[in-house]
C-alpha cells in the first residue's frame, strides 16, 4: 500500500521535488535512529555506572555458580548444590511442561464448549455461553488464586478424595496412577509411536489413490495391526511388566504414582479453563464463519451429519479458527508465568529469584526474553505451517 | 427445521384458532423445541437439569442459608465451627473498606470514592457515539486533573497523601486508565511507524511491537520494579506506582498497535491517493483522512483490547502494588479472617466482573451497530 501511494509522486516529472521528498526521508529516519541511539547509550551508561557502584560483574558467568535455591517441582533430577543454569533448565521444562499440557487440554475442552454453545438444545447452549462469560470477565490471576485457595481447603493426604479408583486429590495435589518407566516400556511407546507415524502416511497414501480411482479402501485393520499388533508384539517379544504403579498412602504422604503438586494442579486448571473460554468463542465464530448452503448442500447429498462436521464444515472452519487459535496458545504460555504467584517455579520465577539473589537482573531478563520470543516462534511457525497446509488450494 | 408453533398447530383441532392459545401451550411447545427434540437431546437436558440443580441446592445452602453475616467484633469462632458449611460473608462488611480503599486514610475515603466515581462517569460519557467529538478529549484532561487532584490533595484543604498510601479500586482503575490515555496515542504512532515507508523507522517499530508482545507481562512488571532504576541516573528515583504505569503504557501501546494497524490495512489505497491529489502533508493526511476511518473499521477490537488490559492491570500483585486484588489478598493476611478467601475473592471477581461484563457487552453492541450500518 505505501508503494502505491508513493509510486504517482515518483513518476512526476520535477526532480526536484522528488530529491526533496527522499531527503525529508533520509533526514528524519537519521532523526529517529540517532535519538533511538543516543537514548539506548544513555541508559546503557547508566546501567554500567550503577552496576559498577553495586559492584556487580556484568555477563552470564554467574550461570556456572552454585545456585543455593531449592526447587520442590523438579521434572529433572535438581539439588541446590546445582548451578544456576540447571535451575533455569528445570523451570525451562516447568514452562514447557505446563504450556503443553495446558494447550492440549484447553483446546479440547474449548473446542467442546464451542460446539455446545452452537447445540440445539437450549439448556446447554446457555450453560456455555454463561461459562465463557464468567471466565472471560475475572482476571485469569483472580482464578488462579481462587483455585490455589480451593485446593489448600481440600481435606489432607490421610482423608484424600477418590473420584476414580487409584486417584487421589488432596491438599497435596494430584496424584494418578503411573506405568513404570522403563528401557522396556519406552521401546513399546517408542514402536506405538512409530505405528501411528506410519498410519497416518498410510492415511494420506489411501486419500489420494481415492481420488485417483473412487474406491475407498479401509484403513483401520492396518492401523490396529501398525499402532496395537507390533507394539504388543515387541512387549510380549521383550517381556515386558505393565504393572500399573497405583499410589499408595504412607504416613503422611503419597508413594508410588505420578504425583501433580497442588501448585501445577491450580495452575493448570486456571490455565485451562480461561483459555477454554477463548478456544470455545474462536471454534463458535469459526464454525458459524462457514456458510449455511454449505451445509443445506452436502445434507441434500444424503450425507450423515456428523460426516458433514468433520469433511465439509470442519475443514472451512479451520481456515478461520487456526490464526487466532495461535494467539490464543501463545497468550497461554506468557500466562503460565503467572506460576510465580502460587510459587510454581517456572522460568520467569526462577529467573526472579535469580535476580534477587545475584543482582544480575539484565541478564535474567534477557534470558526470559530469549526463551520465550523462541518459544513464541516455535509455536508460530509450526502454526503457521499447519495454517498453510490447511488453506485453500485454488487451481 | 420446522417452528415449534407451526408443528403445534398441525396437531390442534382447525375451531381453534391461534391468538386462544394459551400460555402453558406455548411453553410446551417452547421445551419440545429447545430441550425435548431429541433422545439424545433429552438426556443431555436431564442430566443438566439435574446437575444446575445440585450445585444450586449446594451453593444456596453454603452461601446463604447456613452463611453467616455478621459477628460482634474481630470474634470469628461462629464463622470456623461453619467453615466448609456456610460462607462466612461478615468478612465483608468487616474489610471492604480496605479492599476498596487499601491503607487510604480512613476519614479521607471519600476521596477516592469519588474518584471512582469520576472514573465511570469518565467511561459512561466516551462509550456514547454522540459525544466522540473534540470536546472528549477535553473531557478527560479535566477529569484526569481531578482525580489527580482528589488522590494527591495538598491543594484547596485537602490534606496531602502520597501515592504508597493509594489502594485498592483506584489504584486499578488508574493503572488501567492512565495506561490507554497514554498508550492509545504510542499506539497510533507505532502502528503509522510500522506502516511507513522509511525502513529505519519501520523496523524499530516492528522491533518494539514484537519485543514487549513476545514476553509475558510479568516479566515487564519485574523489568520496571528492578531494571528501570538501573537505567537512570542516580538519585533520580520514581516511584513504583509510576514505573508500574510506564511498563503497563509500553505494554497497552504495542497491543493498540497490532489492532489499529489492522484498521489502517482496511482503508483502501484510494483514499491515500484522493489524500495525496489533495497535496495534504503526511500527518494532515494521516489525521483527517486516514486514521478516522481505520479505527471506526476496528472500535470493537479495541474495546477487547481494553477489557484484557483491564484485567491485565491485576498482574500488579506480583510486584507489590496495592491494587484491587492486591488489597483482596492481603486483607485476609489478618489471622482472624485467614480461612475466609474463598469469600472475599469471589466479592473481589464480582468488582471485576461488573467492569468487565459492562465492556463486553458493550462491545458486541458496537459490533452489532457496525453490522448493521
């Protein structure tokens, strides 16, 4: 748009004018920038006089140190003995542990209130609509520290609740059951894995012989022998245990399970449920962005309806929904800092506490950056990919 | 499909006619429709019924007929034997002046009441599309003085309170509201940066706007309560308060960017062209021709953009700032109160919610008249 603006005066005939134009230009981006400049060094020079007086060494030596601070929710082995870059790697894997999980699960759950509040039925529309309303208009820290109150108020470990045999949920947090984690087990997953791998490029392989000749062929007896015969194979091949560690009580505490702490439980919850409300208004507009003849003409082919959902309509809609659907997951992830507030260690509390006890707050800052613009890239471009695969191939 | 009246009316007898239909008709009509259409549809209406049904019965029973709203003095005994029974609502009574106010002085509360006052009058008088004129601007110079003048005092009688005392209400409002005033103009001017033609100019704006969106607030928060310090001179010291409301204007000011920038790509190229023919200069083109249209095209986003800045103003928690929540949080430090957060936080999510449902629906009014124009 700007060169269709500026293309008309180009082509004038006077050069003069033309100099002129292009010498405001020059002049007034030399403007900016030196200032730009000129205010960055002055706050540079600032900052070095002010770390000089504090007696504090700028750079990133300070990662080698011994950090001092413990860490109670460590997904890798951790003691305060460890240096500083090891604590910033566990609350790396705390950052990205929550972001995943509380991607997935909101997603689902949005994507289940979105298509609830476009039901026929009216109860459970208004119920939908009222969820959204209230979580979208309470501040997503409020909530979160209501849901950190609520679980600190459930009873203890001794009277835990159990909704679901083998889980328990106390004022120590979550606790499920857990397959054993071993060289034996992980090849099973590993080969499942692969199955599905395999079943999707056999998936893509069958679309496309469709559409060359018209026969559908069936896909699932290949799935199940790719994704449950080989792994099962290899596990009875290695012999392997999938004795189901479930937790048990001891004293005052769990043992055994995989054990959510009370602080990642609300954290995730809160995480879930906000964004949910979002996923949920994006999946809704989405669907409704896709025209209503779209739907008269493919049941007026005779099609089933929830055919139509996924192979008609899904598919426009997606169009719609994914762009703000990466905001949504990017917003997910910078509010999963907010763990600082329930004392979860993620990142940018770890890189806090960091900060308070060496003083080195550019570098924490930095390094906060760093992670997070490459975590926000990451999940653009693989978003963007997605989008790209998705849109609409014109011939 | 068909209407739930017009599958009735094949069913009634033809003497019948249509205006004697009674009201229960109607309603059954209605239910068939929007809860009985279907098995699977009735199931899904049972169970609901079933399930709003309970949880009202139990939020009935904990927050009205076994709560408890008032006790004599500090004496919580009554409100513990309950706990997990009934609410304990007389916490209410006994802080809102605090949640309110924080550490105000007491007999001056009246000021930052009116303050808040001031502050909805202030968004009651802008959401009307009659009064988008010049003399708005005006409007919220004034008003902006005033409840400077209000919270500050030191001037007409007033006595001076200097802003560590400011908390509560006012402090989210002026967070949120100095934080747009100051950061919808950067805005403008970030968004015309990224969109012009200099690249100099271009990519530092383009490096800003993707700085300050791609880290978390928080981290912006911690950045002004311990890196602006280090930035400037020494003994040139500001308050925390107002390196707070720096952070929170350079945070509003990338996200107004990204939307009105939006709007600037919906104003087709021949209004530039008609601008330009005319001969207007950058800015007066910009000011008269371009921009008006550009942010009509995306008055709704912004009003989102300032109901999540709303909400984002309570992220001060973490740096120690008395707002709204803050206040909320430590008013039940008071061991007395300690087990009562449950109450006082869903008193608090009422507060926000008002503002926040005000602007919601506000907004999906104006998108509804944008519709329709």
């Amino acid at each position: 748009m700007t060169t269709a603006t500026s293309g008309p005066v180009r082509r004038k005939p006077s050069r003069f004018s033309l100099s002129n134009e292009r010498a405001a230009g020059y002049f007034w981006q030399g403007v900016v920038v030196g200032l730009a400049i000129a205010v960055v060094f002055w706050l540079w020079s600032n900052a070095v006089h002010n770390l000089s007086v504090r007696r504090i060494s700028t750079g990133f030596a300070f990662l080698g140190r011994e950090a001092g601070m413990p860490i109670s929710d460590a997904w890798i082995a951790y003691s305060p003995q460890n240096t500083y870059l090891r604590a910033f790697i566990v609350g790396l894997v705390n950052t990205l542990r929550i972001a995943m999980i509380g991607i997935v699960l909101a997603t689902v759950l949005g994507t289940l209130i979105g298509i609830a509040r476009l039901s026929s039925n009216w109860l459970l529309s208004r119920l939908a609509a009222v969820y959204v309303e209230v979580l979208r208009d309470v501040p997503l820290l409020l909530q979160l520290l209501f849901w950190y109150v609520l679980m600190q108020g459930l009873p203890a470990a001794r009277a835990a609740w159990m909704p679901i045999g083998g889980v328990f949920l106390s004022n120590r947090g979550l606790v499920l059951p857990s397959i054993p984690i071993e060289a034996g087990n992980l090849w099973v997953i590993g080969t499942a894995a692969i199955g599905l791998i395999a079943s999707c490029v056999l998936r893509r392989r069958f679309v496309a012989r469709q559409s060359l000749d018209g026969t559908p062929r069936l896909l699932w007896p290949y799935a199940l022998i790719l994704m449950v015969g080989l792994p099962a194979l290899v596990s009875w091949g290695l012999g392997v245990s999938w004795i189901i560690a479930t937790p048990e009580l001891r004293g005052f505490n769990f043992v055994g399970g995989l054990t959510l702490s009370p602080e990642y439980f609300a954290l995730l919850v809160a995480l879930v449920t906000y964004t949910s409300a979002f996923i949920a208004e994006i999946v809704r507009s989405g669907i409704q962005a896709v025209p209503r003849g779209q739907w008269d003409a493919a049941m007026a082919l005779g099609l089933r309806r929830s055919f139509v959902l996924q192979h008609i309509v899904m598919p426009q809609a997606l169009r719609v929904i994914i762009p703000p659907m990466t905001s949504q997951y990017l917003n997910l992830t910078k509010n999963s800092s907010l763990a600082v507030a329930v004392g979860y260690q993620d990142i940018v509390s770890i890189a806090n506490t960091t900060l308070n006890q060496t003083g080195q707050a550019i570098e924490s800052i930095a390094l906060i950056m760093v992670v997070f613009l490459t975590i926000s890239l990451g999940i653009s471009l693989f978003m963007n990919w997605y989008n790209a695969r998705i849109a609409l191939s014109e011939r | 499909m068909t209407s739930p009246t017009g599958a009735r009316q094949d069913t009634l007898p033809s003497g019948r006619s249509r205006s004697r239909r009674t009201r229960s008709d109607r309603a059954i009509g209605w239910l068939r429709a929007n809860l009985f259409s279907s098995i699977p549809s009735t199931i899904i209406s049972l169970l609901l019924i079933f399930l709003l049904a309970k949880a009202c019965v139990s939020f009935v029973r904990w927050g009205f007929w076994n709560a408890i709203w008032t006790v004599p003095g500090n004496q919580t005994g009554a409100c513990r034997a309950i706990r997990g029974l009934g609410a304990c609502w007389a916490v209410i009574p006994e802080k809102y002046r605090f949640i309110l106010f924080g550490t105000y002085p007491f007999e001056q509360q009246w000021r930052p009441a009116l303050a808040v006052l001031t502050f909805v009058a202030l968004f009651v008088v802008s959401s009307r599309r009659s009064w988008w004129r010049k003399e708005l601007v005006l409007a919220w110079a004034t008003a902006l003085v005033v409840i400077g003048l209000l919270m500050w005092g030191g001037v007409f009688g007033l006595t001076y309170v200097s802003q560590d005392r400011w908390g509560g209400l006012p402090v989210t409002l002026i967070l949120a509201t100095f934080g747009l005033a100051f950061g919808f103009p950067l805005g403008i001017v970030v968004a015309l940066g990224r969109r012009s033609r200099l690249p100099a100019i271009r990519s530092l704006c383009v490096l800003y706007v993707e700085l300050v969106r791609g880290v978390p607030l928080v981290s912006l928060l911690f950045m002004s309560s311990v890196m602006f310090p280090l930035f400037l001179p020494d003994g040139f010291n500001i308050d925390k308060l107002l390196r707070a409301q720096v952070a929170f204007v350079l945070y509003a000011g990338a996200y107004l960017a990204e939307v009105i920038r939006g709007g600037l790509q919906a104003v087709p190229s021949g209004q530039h062209e008609a601008a330009d023919a005319l001969g207007l200069s950058y800015w007066r083109k910009n000011g008269l021709v371009i921009l008006p249209q550009a942010i009509r095209h995306v008055i709704p986003p912004l009003v989102n953009t300032f109901l999540a800045f709303f909400k984002d103003t309570s992220l001060v928690l973490i740096i120690g700032i008395f707002d709204l929540l803050t206040t909320a949080k430590t008013a039940i430090v008071d061991p007395a109160w300690q087990s009562f957060s449950v109450e006082v936080y869903l008193f608090v999510a009422l507060i926000y919610f008002v503002f926040s449902f005000a602007m919601s629906r506000y907004s999906r009014r104006l998108e509804t008249e944008a519709k329709s124009l």
